[in-house]
C-alpha cells in the first residue's frame, strides 16, 4: 500500500500545474471583428503570467467555419482566420515558453467539420478513397440504429445524405462528422498531425470526447433495457464504451504521447469512477488525465434541458471524495467547476447575489486549489464572472442551445420557462460571454460589436479594478494559487473527508510528510460550524476570505479557511 502511493504521488509537472483555461473567441479581440485573437491572447500574456498559473489549454483554433465554435474543424492545421495566423501562433508559443508557461491545445479527434477536404471527398461516391474517414450506412439496409445527436432539434445523430443515398454518423451536430477509428490510415492521419503540433513545441492536448472515438460499425439496436443494465441508462457511458477504445489510446500513446514530454488529458464523457483507471493508471500507457462529469452534473432537473434546482452539498461532497479514491493509490484526478460548457461557477455553484458574490466566489477559488488532482480554471473565474443571464433567445449563440430550443419549440413545449432556467443553469453562452477586462464600452474586449454580448455588470467587475483592490476575487485568487504552488501538501497531500453528513459545511484535511492541513468551506449563507473534532487551538491560519480571522469555530456565510495543524 505505502509503496501504491508512492506511485500515485510520483512528481510530474502536470501533476503540480494550475491550468488556465482560455476561450479564445472571448479573451481579447484585437482588430475590432468583435471576435477575440490570438494577437489578443499574447497582448494579456503578462496577466495571465501574473496569475501564476503553469499551463494554458486554449479551446479550438483551428481551421473551421465555426459551427460548434470551432469544435468542427476543416483544417486541423490551419489557425482559424478570425483568430490569425501560423506566425501569429508561433508568436504565441515562443511567448508563452518565454515566460514559463506551458501551452495545452485542443484536440477534436472524435470528429471534424463536414467542410473538411476528408468529408467532401467522403461523401463524393461509395467508392471514394476516403469513404471510410467516417461512418456510413447504406439506406437500402433501412434506417440505422438510433444514436443521438446532441446538437440537433431531433436528436437524431444520423443525417441522410443525397449524393450516395447513405445515412453519415454524427453525435453532434450534422456538421461534425464522427471520424471512423476503425480505420487504420485514419488513425495514422491523425497521430501524424498531432506529431506535427508536439514538434512545433506544443506542451499537451485536452482530448474532446475523446472516449466516443471507438464505434461498433455494426450499429446494433441498442434497447433502453440494455442501456439501464450495462450503461447507467446512459448513451454517454454507452458512446464511451466503445469496443476498440483502449486499443486506439494505447496505439496513440505508443506512436505519439510517449514520444515528448507532454501531458493529455480527456474530456472523460461517459467516464465513470469504475472505468476512469482504463484511461489514466500509468501503468497501462494511455493517458494522463481525465475529467469527469459527475460534478458538474448535479442538481440537473432530469426531463429538461440543463434545468439546476439546489443541489445538495453532502451530495457534492460525496462526489468530489469518490472520485479522490479512485486516485488513490493509482492515476491521478482532476478538479474543476467552470469552463466553456458550463455556466459560471459563481452562479452556478456559488451565489451570485451583491453580499455574497464576492465570498462565495473566493470559497470555490480555494476548493478547487486545495484539492488533490490538477486544478483546471477557466478564465473569467479568477474575477468572479457570472452568467450573462439573457432574457432573449435572440441573445443566444450556442448551437446547442439553440437545438433545444428549437426541439421543445417543435413540441410545443414552455419556452419562457426554458429562457429562465438557462439564466441560472446550463445554457453554455453564459460562460462565454467576453472577458470583462474594464469598465469602457465592451469592457474593454473589443472596440468592435462582440460576437456575444458583454455582460453590463462590467462596469463594477471587471480585471483592472480588481487587480488595484488587495481584497479583490482575482488577488485572492492568485494568493490562493501561490499558497497550492508553495504547499506541495495542497497538491499530493492525502485527502479526507471530515464530518460527511454536515450540510453547509465542507470539511477536510490534506496530509504529506507530516504536514496537516484542515480546509473549512462554509457554502451556506448562514453562520455554520463544523464538527470535525480537531482542537483548532493551536492551528496558524494560511488563508481565508474574510478580513478577520475566523473565532470559534464559527464560519461566517461562505467563509473559506485553510489551516495548518500542529
Ligand atoms: C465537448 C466540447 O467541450 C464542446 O464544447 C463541444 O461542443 C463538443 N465536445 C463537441 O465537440
């Protein structure tokens, strides 16, 4: 067992780093298209250094007529015209690497832009090179198997295609073709050009739904019994069970990850804390990390569309404590509340009212860096951004939200309901809304009209107001990260949950060579104790968000607290 830890706890950078995560299309526009750049990024690469962070994933931006937001790509190496150039990227790059930080791109693999030169020759004719690039299904077989289409207002995830009378696969949007595993110059295809990017210098990737890459060319029916029985009733687990999965990451790894010094982490779709071992026990050479959707997950009103209710936190810490014995002794976890899927953490898992706003986004901010598991943090966090909350559905953007709105339109179902639930829970534009760098018009984003709407609180929240105030969200964020990155107990320590049942208080020590720590999260907005039974006499406060200390064990509504044991 001791010698399994060691394992467990073997020093990697990845395993140390805080990743910062940046949606290009809303960090900083540079030449007025509305649209953030890459000349943008590198203008605020000194912020982002000042936040003293390790590595940076940027989400897609890569070639694509930006159905999915560049998720569907037409060149995978190619920059997206409205975020520049090749030589503005290798500007980025040297930028980065200059000041130390560590680049992580994104990698859609599981399917690409139906504009892509492999799907249009693809589709040409049944005998074209390319047909087997994707999945094809022959309509005089009849109608395949239902597979679901996330981003359509059916659902359905096959697109009858005229020109070889044949149904195209795609578990998103019929623009992004899923890629066919099965096949072997597919596959080479794609370790070529992810070789390409790691011999650019590149430091990782962050694998898109990468565990829906295997497919059953078969398409068997697959019945709700079989899915209830093998699948949680779940087609994501069912996506990401695919037969040959393992096979595929263990060949990438073979003929690609092993060969740099590279982290990979996977968008763990359907992963679950049975399965999660296949994917990241470094003994089985696949990949580093995974992120799960469990968290994020909950408090999800089932039979809507990403409809949050309250959510319990005995149920939250149930989750978060699962998923750290998965990592025990094997693999290593990841941690994360907020990115460019998900609505603002403040919202969402905070509370974003005026008087607790500030306290409450500065408890998630030392929940996510106390934990064990890497932390990854989403831009617009580290100030506390919220959901844009937009009144019309005009307002919205994201492909997704907009299949289902059309989906409930067509069934005639609530829409004013459906706009109000997607100002607190899911709708994905709520976390992209432009980087609040200001107080000027478009905060400062862009001189331009912007893609998406800025939200106004901008005027009150914004970077360079917070980066003046000592007591601002974003410097206890950065307090809070050199605390992680000069604590090596807040990264490898081992975690225990104390006081399991409390219902406002998350409790918890970390532990490494001696060393204790005890985080108290108070996530209610009363006062609140916990019953932890540690004398807190002698314990030296290593940081909290509130001015004065806390006194007897009583923690003020969203306090957070990190204290060192004797
Ligand atoms: C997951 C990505 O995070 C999301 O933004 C995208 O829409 C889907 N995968 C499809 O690529």
């Amino acid at each position: 067992m001791a010698q399994d830890i060691k394992v467990a706890n073997e020093k990697k950078w990845w395993k140390e780093a805080v990743v910062y995560q940046i949606y290009p299309r809303s960090f900083k526009d540079t030449d007025g298209d509305g649209v953030g750049d890459l000349k943008g990024i590198i203008s605020k690469l000194d912020y982002i250094k000042s936040l003293g962070v390790d590595v940076v994933w940027l989400n897609p931006i890569y070639g694509s007529p930006n159905a999915d937001n560049g998720y569907d790509i037409s060149d995978y190496q190619a920059i997206m015209k409205e975020f520049g150039t090749m030589a503005d990227f290798d500007a980025l790059l040297k930028g980065m690497h200059e000041r130390g930080l560590k680049l992580v791109m994104d990698l859609v693999v599981n399917h690409s832009s139906d504009e892509h030169k492999w799907f249009q020759e693809s589709r040409k004719s049944r005998d074209n090179p390319y047909r087997d690039y994707y999945h094809w299904w022959p309509a005089e077989k009849g109608k395949p198997a239902f597979r679901p289409g996330a981003f359509e207002a059916d659902g359905s995830g096959w697109r009858y295609d005229k020109t070889t009378d044949s149904y195209y696969l795609h578990y998103f949007n019929y623009k992004q073709p899923d890629l066919n595993w099965e096949n072997p110059k597919l596959r080479q295809e794609i370790y070529t050009m992810m070789r390409w990017w790691l011999d650019k210098g590149i430091d990782g990737f962050r694998m898109d739904v990468i565990p829906f890459i295997s497919k059953d060319p078969e398409f068997p029916v697959i019945t709700q019994a079989e899915l209830d029985k093998n699948y949680h009733g779940r087609w994501d687990v069912y996506m990401g069970s695919g037969p040959h999965l393992h096979e595929y990451l263990q060949e990438m790894n073979r003929e690609v990850l092993s060969k740099y010094d590279c982290m990979s982490l996977a968008e763990g779709a359907g992963m679950l804390t049975s399965t999660a071992l296949n994917f990241v026990d470094a003994d089985r050479k696949e990949l580093n990390m995974g992120y799960h959707f469990e968290g994020t997950n909950l408090g999800y009103v089932p039979g809507y569309f990403k409809k949050s209710g309250p959510y319990s936190l005995v149920d939250f810490k149930k989750i978060y404590s699962d998923w750290d014995k998965v990592y025990e002794t094997k693999g290593w976890g990841t941690i994360y509340l907020g990115n460019h899927d998900q609505p603002r953490m403040a919202t969402r898992w905070g509370n974003d009212a005026p008087e607790f706003h500030d306290y409450s986004s500065k408890l998630l901010t030392t929940f996510l860096l106390s934990m064990r598991g890497t932390p990854y943090y989403y831009n617009g966090d580290e100030i506390g951004m919220v959901n844009a909350k937009f009144d019309k559905i005009e307002d919205y953007r994201d492909i997704e939200t907009l299949a289902q709105y059309q989906h409930l339109k067509n069934e005639g179902g609530d829409l004013k309901e459906f706009i109000e639930y997607q100002k607190t829970g899911g709708a994905r534009d709520n976390g992209r809304t432009p980087f609040q760098w200001n107080a000027t018009e478009n905060a400062g984003f862009t001189t331009g009209t912007p893609w998406l709407k800025v939200n106004d609180n901008h005027l009150t929240l914004n970077a360079e107001a917070q980066e003046k105030d000592p007591k601002s969200v974003l410097n206890y964020f950065k307090k809070m990260v050199h605390l992680r990155k000069t604590n090596p107990v807040l990264v490898y320590g081992k975690y225990t949950l104390l006081d399991k049942e409390n219902p406002a208080v998350y409790a918890y020590t970390r532990e490494l060579d001696g060393k204790k720590v005890l985080v108290l999260l108070n996530f209610s907005t009363k006062n609140a104790t916990a019953n932890t039974g540690i004398n807190l006499k002698k314990a030296k406060v290593l940081i909290t968000n509130y001015a004065n200390p806390f006194k007897n064990g009583i923690l003020r509504p969203y306090e957070a607290v990190i204290l060192e044991l004797p």
